[in-house]
C-alpha cells in the first residue's frame, strides 16, 4: 500500500479551476496593414536623331545540283559586274528643345487624420487618495489584494499569439528626365556573288561551278551630321 495521502475535504474545496475558452475565439495571426502611397512618377525624355547612309548589296547566286542522277553533268556558272556610285551632299540636322515644369511638392499622404493624439478629458474618479485600505485600484481585473484570483482574461489562452500592426505612409516622388542626341554618317557595301554544284549519289557525273565578281562601288558623303539637344527641367520635389 502507498503512503501517500489524498487531499483533504478541506483541500479540495479550496482548489479552483480556470475554465478555456472556445476555440473558434482563439486567434492565432492578427495583421493589420494600413498602407497610403502616394507616388508621382515623371520622366520627361528627349531625342534628336540625324543620320546620313550609303548602302550597297548587289547579290548574285547560282545553283545546279545532280542528285542520283548517273552519267549526268551539272553546271552552274555565275559573273557579276557591279558599278556603284553613291553620293551624298547633304546635311543631317537634328535638334530638339525641352522644356519640363513638374511639380510634385503638394501631397497629401494617408488622408485627414480625425483621431489625432487630443486627449477629450473625463473625470478621473480613481485618483491617488489613500483611503487606508487595502484595495488595489478600483479597476476590473488584475490582482485584488488579499485573494489568490488572477484575471486571465487577456492571457495566452485568449489573446493573439501574433499581433502585427503595420503602418505605412510613404511619399514616394520620381522624376527622370532624359536628354538624348545621335548623329552619324555611314557608309554600308556588302556585293555577294556566289556559285552552287553539286553531284550526289551520281556516277561519272561532272559537276562545275564558276563564279566571278567585279565590283566597283564609290561611296562618298559631303556634309555633316549634327544633332543638338537642348533640355531644361524644372523639378521641385
């Protein structure tokens, strides 16, 4: 047999029992996000563009192909003759002129603020007077002086295990002005001249491929390419 002794009548009436609550009004996750953005983006952009070309592609091609063909001959003969004369006397001229006034000072960010932080009064009943007692407070809850219950109302059993409060206002103010000038002169002569024969799978074939090229291109450009940008941005942020 156990030594052990069970509680008292006496013992087990002063026990007490705190009971949960029901589950569904357990939170686990509390979020709350309040975010006011007010973003002004501006990217004014400014191109001049002036370009003088010379551009030359004769192309000339021949082919002859004998594919299981026997005592056949294939032949492909090819001859360009390419005389080019370009010429440019002229100018490339490009300009442009911005002019950008943004003004992006005046947000408002997160809407009227109703709440603020004033403090409408009451009569405060409570006070500091020291009436003798030994009374804690004469509020609910907490720790009453001179017994053992403690409120567990805002406890872990009913709270939030995360409560996240988030608060954003941002005032976010982009400006990306751009300025851009190109100018050239170019001068392009690609003359292709190709020959294709080819004997497959052919026996006592003659397969003969010729290909002559003379090609005289002048290219010249007399003038200037110019391209002048002129931006002015007034910003105030």
């Amino acid at each position: 047999m156990s030594d052990e002794l069970g509680l008292t009548p006496e013992e087990l009436a002063a026990e007490s029992a705190t009971a949960l609550p029901d589950k569904e009004v357990v939170s686990i996750l509390d979020l709350n996000a309040d975010i006011n953005l007010a973003i002004d983006a501006a990217a004014p952009i400014d191109l001049a563009v002036a370009a003088n070309a010379n551009i030359a592609a004769p192309i000339e091609a021949a082919a002859s192909a004998n594919i299981l063909s026997a005592g056949s001959a294939a032949q492909a003969v090819t001859e360009q003759t390419a005389g080019i004369t370009q010429g440019i006397n002229a100018d490339a001229t490009a300009h442009s002129l911005q002019d950008s006034a943004i003004d992006q000072s005046n947000d408002t960010v997160g809407g009227t603020d109703t709440g603020g932080t004033t403090d409408t009064g009451g009569t405060d009943t409570g006070g500091t007077t020291d009436t003798g007692g030994t009374t804690a407070g004469a509020g609910t809850g907490g720790l009453t002086d001179g017994s053992t219950t403690i409120d567990t109302s805002t406890g872990a059993a009913n709270g939030d295990l995360l409560d996240v409060n988030v608060n954003v206002d941002g005032d976010v103010d982009v400006a990306a002005p751009i300025d851009g000038a190109v100018a050239a002169n170019a001068n392009a002569a690609a003359p292709i001249d190709a020959s294709v024969a080819a004997n497959v799978g052919s026996i006592d074939s003659v397969a003969v491929s010729s290909a002559q090229q003379d090609a005289t291109i002048d290219q010249t450009i007399d003038g200037s390419a110019t391209a002048t940008t002129d931006q002015t941005s007034d910003i105030q942020q």
